[in-house]
C-alpha cells in the first residue's frame, strides 16, 4: 500500500476514533453503570454523573484521539508509525474503558470491535487476527474478574469479536488483493498508453530525421551546400518543436496533478475523410499530422456534428481543408500552433475562418 493511501486510510480512522470517543463519553454520562472495579475501589456512577477514574480513563481517550488527529492531518508523524502505535493503543483502551463502566457485561465492548475493524481496514487478514485474537482474550479475563459466575453468558461476546474479526480480516485482505490487481492494471494501461504515444509521435518524428539527414547527406555529396543548409534550419526548427513537446509531455508524466487536464473530446462527431496526394517522405508525412491534429482540434473544441476533412494536389501544391458544423473560430484567430509550424517548416501557409456552416482551416504546402 502506498504511503499516500496509509495516510488517507489513516485520516478516516482518526475522525471515527474522535466520533467513537465523544459517542461513549456521552453515553457514560447519561446510562447508569456501576464499575467493575467497585469491589476494590469506590467507585461510583448514575444518571448525569461519572466517577472521576471514569471519567479521567474517557478523558484520555479523547485527547488520545484528538492527538492522533491532529498529528494526522498535521504530518507530524508517518502514517505508518501512527499506525503501529495506535493498533494496540485502541486494543488497551477497549480495555481499561470496560474495566471503569461494566466489564464483560459494558456496552463499550464496541471499543474493542473498533480496534478489530481498524485493523482490518489498514492491513488484511493478519493483523486482523492478532488484534482479534489478543482483544478476545483480553475480553475474556474481563469476563473472569468481573462476572467469574457468568462465564457461560458472557463468553458468547469474546466470540462474537472472534468472528467479527476473521470476516472483517478476510474482507480486508480481499480488497488489498483487487487494489492490487487494479494497481497493475492501471500501470500495465499506462504502459501502453505511453508506449503508444511514444511509437505514434516521437518514434516517427525520429524517422523522419533520419531521412532527412540522409536528404542532407546526399545533398552535401552532390556539392549544393546551399539546399542541404537549407535544409538543416527547417530540421532544426522541427527538432526544436518536438524537443518541446517531448518536455511538456515528460513534464505531465512526473506531475499529472500540475500538467493542465486535457478537455475530453467529443465522440458525437463524425468524420469524412478524402484524402488523394503524392509527394516525399517529409510531406507526407507532415499532411498527416496535419490532418490528424486537426481532427483532434475539430473533437476537442468544434462542438460540431460533423466535419470533412480533403487532401488533393496539383503539380504546384498539396492542399489541406478541414470544414466542421461547429462553433467556428472567433475574429481574429490565430492558426492552431501545432498545425501552422508544420506547414510553415515547409514553407507552406495556413489559413483559418467561420462561415455560415462552421469552422473552415486551409493548409497550403507546396509539392515536393
């Protein structure tokens, strides 16, 4: 379990411990008890009245939860070491409130049922049962100094926390078990996820400057430094762009909660696609992009119902539209980032507007 968990889990039982303790402070003050230990101390108790050892021992309680509280929420101390301490802390107050009001026959046995379920929730089966076996037993010598006669009556209860523990431990274990499962499904669909990214985008870029270096190559072979310089600064220029996509998205993967959450597209959008051009790897390859980020574009910010997306060439130029029946684009727009430095690392152009029908976006690059 992560310590993010653990503190969480922590948090939880620290505000029902508080609620548990003020709960039976009240009651203690209101129902009648008489002590168990009035054969050896005088000890008293009514209506609207608490001894005093009673009431110090409920006292205690209370501060011992209000501390624990505080120093949860205050990360004082680690979670895991608040655990260990108050694992058996709540185990001894089971104990010494029982002995103050009515021992075995207390209604506060219920102490004892919080110290088996909190173990439960943080830990499993294991802990479970050595707070469930040393609390039954502890319950039992209560049995034993208070109602030594009614042992036969009494006994049911040690048991009744005996089996309220093996369940409550099994349940426990059970759901430490699928949080695992569901932890490595999480990560094994994040694997994925990133993997996937990383092929799609990255990778490709990478092959794309491979080719292009070997553009260059040959270029400087053949003695026209000029086209092969030329072509180095638009190379530059993309590798600089995916250097810094590349950053933003490592960036996202070490702090999902401080990368901006991405909008969720729309899925009722429906797409056509015409799509017919020749030209080099470089090209091709960047139309589409293009294409394929302005779709995402028209999903995530169109609202639209549908949209057309069209490649055709002639011998001059490669031209790129994408038309959506959506909201459109305000006055004044700029094209989107990611689409205008593609074309423009092509020495191409872009081109955004509204019309009656929705959103409009004209790439221009030029045949190569």
């Amino acid at each position: 379990m992560s310590r993010y968990a653990l503190a969480d889990i922590e948090r939880t039982i620290a505000r029902c411990r508080v609620i548990l303790s003020v709960s039976a402070l009240i009651a203690v003050y209101i129902d009648p008890t008489r002590p168990t230990l009035t054969r050896w101390l005088p000890l008293t108790g009514g209506p609207f009245m608490l001894d005093p050892l009673a009431l110090a021992v409920m006292l205690s309680h209370l501060v011992y939860s209000l501390s624990l509280y505080v120093l949860e929420h205050s990360r004082v101390l680690t979670a895991s070491r608040i655990a260990v301490v108050s694992t058996w802390m709540d185990v001894l107050f089971g104990t010494l409130i029982a002995l103050v009001t009515e021992g075995a026959n207390s209604p506060f046995y219920v102490f004892f049922t919080f110290a088996v379920l909190a173990a439960a929730f943080r830990a499993g089966l294991r802990l479970t049962l050595l707070v469930t076996v040393t609390s039954a037993l502890l319950y039992l010598g209560l049995i034993l100094v208070s109602h030594p006669w009614g042992l036969t009556f009494y006994i049911m209860r040690p048991a009744y926390i005996t089996i309220t523990g093996y369940l409550v431990g099994y349940l426990g274990e059970q759901r430490l078990v699928l949080e695992a499962r569901v932890r490595a499904f999480e990560a094994a669909t994040q694997r994925e996820r990133i993997a996937r990214s990383l092929h799609d985008e990255y990778v490709q870029a990478l092959a794309g400057v491979n080719v292009r270096l070997e553009t260059c190559r040959q270029l400087l072979q053949r003695g026209q430094p000029e086209k092969a310089l030329r072509e180095l600064t638009e190379l530059q220029a993309g590798v600089n762009r995916e250097h810094d996509d590349l950053r933003t998205y490592i960036r996202s993967l070490i702090d999902r909660e401080a990368a901006p959450a991405r909008p969720a597209a729309d899925d009722r959008t429906r797409f056509t696609v015409r799509a017919q051009f020749d030209g080099s790897l470089p090209l091709v390859e960047h139309a589409l992009q293009i294409m394929l980020e302005g779709a995402r574009n028209v999903a995530l910010h169109a609202r639209a119902d549908s949209a057309l997306i069209r490649a055709e060439h002639d011998l001059l130029q490669v031209s790129i539209t994408i038309d959506d029946d959506g909201i459109g684009f305000p006055a004044g727009a700029a094209p989107p980032w990611s689409i205008a430095s593609r074309a423009v690392e092509l020495g191409g152009s872009v081109r955004v507007g509204s019309d009656q029908r929705g959103g409009h976006v004209a790439v221009q690059l030029p045949a190569a």
